[in-house]
C-alpha cells in the first residue's frame, strides 16, 4: 500500500494571519471581519488572525479605525495606496478631534 502519510495533515487550507503575516492552517485560524459583522458572509471574503493576534489585537478600543480602514480601501487596493490614503485619514481624523 501507498504510504498514506504524504497527504498532509491539515485540511489543507492555509491562511495568512493579517497581523503577524505568520501562514496557519485555517481551522486554527480566528476569522476577521472588517465589517464588524461575521455572521452576513454574502460576497465577502474573510480575512484571518492567528490565535496570538487575535488574542492581542482585537479586544482594544478602536473607535473609528474599522471606519478608517474602509475608507482607505483596506484588502481593495494595492497595499502601498491603502497605507498612503490611511496614514491621510488617520492623519485627518486626529486634527480634527484636537
Ligand atoms: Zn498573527
């Protein structure tokens, strides 16, 4: 018989963690939903953080950045044109709440 074993041991899916960049098997993989609403998945493709950075990251205050991200065009533009229009935002965002 064949060897099983070369089939690997995942269901062999892997996602890239957005935070760390680290790849995880999806099944250890926490979905993260931009939109703040995980459970309305018509037409959207999730991203992912792995355990650690979902433990670290998502638990803070973020008042406005989900706002902010989308407004840049987080995950819809090339990533050197989201960080120009971010840093733009967040840069407008704090003058005006000074
Ligand atoms: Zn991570």
């Amino acid at each position: 018989m064949a060897s099983i074993r070369s089939v690997r041991n995942t269901t062999g899916e892997e996602v890239v963690c957005i935070a760390c960049g680290d790849t995880i098997s999806r099944s250890d993989a926490r979905e993260y939903d931009k939109y703040g609403d995980r459970w309305d998945r018509e037409g959207k493709t999730f991203e992912y953080l792995c355990k650690p950075c979902h433990r670290d990251c998502c638990h803070q205050p973020r008042t406005g950045l989900e706002e902010t991200l989308i407004n840049a065009g987080a995950g819809e533009t090339e990533q050197p044109t989201f960080l120009r229009q971010y840093r733009r935002l967040a840069a407008d965002s704090q003058q005006t709440e000074s």
